[in-house]
C-alpha cells in the first residue's frame, strides 16, 4: 500500500461531501476563468458599448474554437500524466510534458499564422455588423497573435490536475483574473484603447500567469520543465497517445464553438443591438453555468478513480448525486435569472434598447440550465471510462446538430425571429441528455477502461 497522505481519498470518503469538497477548487478556478473573459465584456460594453460588445463576443468564439484546437495535446497529457504519476514514473511525466508542448507549440504557431492571414474573410463570414467591425478586427488580431501564450498556459495547468493539483491552477487564475481587471480598466477605461485594449490586457495577464505557473514547476516538479531542447523533441510512441486520447475532445469543444459562430451570423444579420444582447446573455447564462460544469468535472474524476479502483457500484452511484447536486445548482441559477434579469444585465451595457433585448435574451438562455445538469453530469462517465469519442458525439449532437438546426427551424420556418435563436439555444443540450442518459443507465460503460496496459506498454521509456 501506498504510503503517500492523500487530501482525499475518492475511493473511500462520502461520496456527497467527498464529491463537493472534490469540485469546489474546480468551481472557483471556472469562476476565475469566466470572469477573467466576463470582465472584458462588462469594462468594454461601459466605456465602447454596443459596438464593443458585439466585436468582443464574436471574436471570442473565433478564438475559443482556435485555443480548443490546441486542447488535444493538453488533455489528452492530462491523462497520461495522471497515470505516470501513480505509478511514479517521472521519466514517463518529463517525456510526456516535453512531447505536448511541442504539439502545443507547433499548432499554436499554424493556427495564429492562419487566423491572422485570413481575419477580414473570417470577420466576412460571421457577418460582424458593420458599426462593430473596425473593434473585431483589433481585438481578433492581438489575440491571434498570442495563441503560443494560451496554449503554454492551458498545458501546463492540464499538467498539475493530471498529478491530480485542482488548487494551483485555481491561484494562477486569480492572478490572472486580477491582473486583467487592472489593465482593463487602464487600457480601455483610461487610455480608451477600445476592444484591442482589452485582448492586450487579457494577453498581458494571461503571461503573467504563465511565468509564476513556469517558476512554480521549476521548483517544486524538477526535471519537468528544463531548457534542454532534447526534451522537447516529438516522442512518437507518445504523441500518438496523447492525440488519440486528447483529439476527440479538442474536437468536441471546436464545433461547438463553431456552431456559437454560425449561430452568431443569424443574429448579426439583425443588427448591434441582436448581437450586444446575446453577448450579454451568454456572459451570464456561461457564469450560472460555472458550478454545474465543476460538479461534472468532479464526477468524471471521482468516477474515474472509483473505476480503476474495480468499485464500478460506487461510480454509478456518484453520478445519481452529481445529477442531483447539478439539478440544485440549475434551480438556484434559473430562478436568480428569471427574478433579477435586469441588474445582471445593465453590469454589461446601459443601452436602453440593448437592455430590453439582453433581458429578453437571458430570459430564453436560462432554460438551458436544466438540460445542461443532466447532460453535463451523464456524459463524464464516459470521459471517465476514456470514451472520449462518445463524449464528442454528445456534444456536436448539443452544439452543432440541435443548436443550429432548432435556432434555424424556430426562427426561419416557424417566423419566431430573434425569440427563435434564443429557444433553440436554451434547449440545445436536451437531446444530447437524454442520449448520455441513456448510455449511462445502459451500464456498458462498466465493461470500458480508461487505457488499454499494451497500449502503455508500447510507449517504452527513452
């Protein structure tokens, strides 16, 4: 038996409180996370407005379904690290580490080379109004530029939670998250550097954060970063594993954030007002959102150890508390929407016309909590068993198949317009629920394990 002191056991505390206390550095790390993007739109819609809101929210799209481009090699490293790490294997982590960087560096470098090439044409194809253009275009640029930074600092934060550090992640965020708010309000407020002024700050912060999570593994993981260049050559045998495990899930969250980008031309073409509205309302619905993603992170991984642990009862059995614990939080969330839409929304924008239609928006986008708290929660079992290509299926099912066809149907065949958008936005993840469901009640995915041992075996060391 091993004689490491764990925090936490997942295999043998409460499940109920073991789950929560589990999920809480998760839920104020995202918190972190969303206000870290949050912040931009609330000190860009006060001091550019309508205009700004729009630029900012459709460029984030753009850039999010760049960075999850990136993700593969990040998660993918996670789960590698994670099972190096149990079985004490620091040569396996440092190989690993050095392999995904490298991925992460050369799709980084491709992917900004791209978006910048081709920024007009991609600003073109969303139907960026005309009134907000000019202030996509700076913040797409600057952002697109910096790729390498964001997808270093999401590596090496996949690194530390896959030898299982849910906290250190959680404080380079809270550096990052105030960092940003300081050169925000300097870059946007007071030097009035609109939308561009706030991807330099979100750059600026983002390098902060980077640098201490840098320092950080230097000395407490020794070894794992070096400025050897012969660690960071491409170890076959393991970028094929990483990508195999890590692709399905880049993959998942870029249609996703594609299908955000092909939903946000349909409200576009209805002007600045649409376009501030939704960007308002998802910054929202994307905060109530935060502690149901967080439980289901805590769940993929408590189900996980519990079934590497051959305790496939006590798996299942942490899944029915994380629906229930999820569908408590959607409650909360909705109701906090329904009861105070307004204030929540005049944080983002003082535009009276842009109120109303926020208001309206959010109102539509809250239904999404509920459909969320089961999808969220029934698909991470299969993400804990590593059928990942499952879990993919689920989410373009929610995010690029149901969003996008519902959205189109309730707006252009039932003439329900803007109302129509935000219907189908709300209840996109209904489908997807009831599929993962399904498969989760089905139990097949007890017969699964996470990675094959020939396939670890075929990633010799050296």
């Amino acid at each position: 038996m091993s004689t490491k002191q764990e925090p936490l056991d997942l295999t043998t505390c409460p499940i109920t409180s073991g789950l929560l206390r589990f999920s809480l550095p998760f839920l104020a790390s995202s918190i972190l996370q969303t206000l870290y993007s949050t912040v931009d739109t609330i000190i860009v819609g006060q001091f550019v407005g309508s205009a700004g809101l729009a630029a900012v929210n459709n460029v984030s799209f753009i850039c999010n379904a760049a960075s999850n481009i990136g993700l593969g090699a990040s998660a993918g490293s996670a789960v590698m690290i994670a099972q190096y790490f149990g079985a004490k294997n620091d040569e396996g982590i440092h190989r690993t580490v050095g392999t995904a960087l490298s991925i992460s560096a050369i799709t980084a470098v491709v992917i900004s080379l791209i978006v910048c090439l081709f920024a007009n044409p991609l600003l073109t194809l969303i139907r960026i109004p005309a009134e907000a253009r000019e202030e996509a275009y700076g913040y797409l640029m600057i952002r697109a530029a910096c790729f390498l930074i964001s997808f270093f600092y999401n590596s090496i934060t996949s690194f530390l939670r896959g030898m299982g550090d849910s906290k250190r992640p959680l404080y380079f965020s809270a550096v990052a998250s105030v960092a940003n708010i300081f050169l925000d309000l300097l870059f946007v407020g007071g030097f009035s550097w609109g939308a561009a002024g706030a991807a330099l700050a979100t750059e600026i912060s983002e390098v902060f954060a980077l640098i201490w999570a840098f320092l950080y593994l230097k000395k407490h993981q020794p070894g794992m970063l070096t400025l050897d260049p012969k660690q960071y050559r491409i170890h076959k045998p393991t970028a094929k594993l990483v990508l195999k495990i890590g692709v399905p899930s880049s993959f998942q969250y870029v249609f996703i954030d594609l299908s955000f980008v092909f939903v946000n031309a349909i409200i576009n073409s209805y002007g600045v007002i649409a376009a501030s509205a939704v960007a308002v309302g998802s910054k929202v619905v994307n905060l109530s959102q935060v502690g149901i993603s967080a439980l289901a992170t805590g769940v993929g991984t408590m189900s996980g150890q519990n079934i590497g642990a051959g305790k496939p009862d006590r798996a299942e059995k942490t899944v029915r508390v994380g629906v229930r614990c999820a569908l408590a939080v959607a409650v909360v969330m909705f109701a906090i929407i329904q009861a105070i839409p307004g204030p929540l929304v005049r944080l983002f924008n003082s535009d009276p016309a842009a109120l109303e239609e926020s208001v309206r928006c959010l109102r539509y986008l809250s239904l999404m909590a509920f459909p969320s708290a089961f999808f969220f929660i029934y698909v991470a079992i299969s993400t804990a068993v590593g059928f990942t290509t499952f879990s993919m299926f689920c989410h373009v099912l929610d995010g690029v198949v149901v969003r996008v066809v519902l959205s189109l149907l309730l707006t252009k065949v039932f003439g329900m317009g803007l109302v129509g958008v935000y219907l189908g936005m709300g209840l996109a993840p209904t489908l997807s629920a009831i599929i993962a469901g399904a498969y989760f009640y089905s139990g097949k995915w007890r017969s699964r394990k996470l990675l094959e041992s020939k396939e670890l075996a075929e990633d010799p060391a050296g």
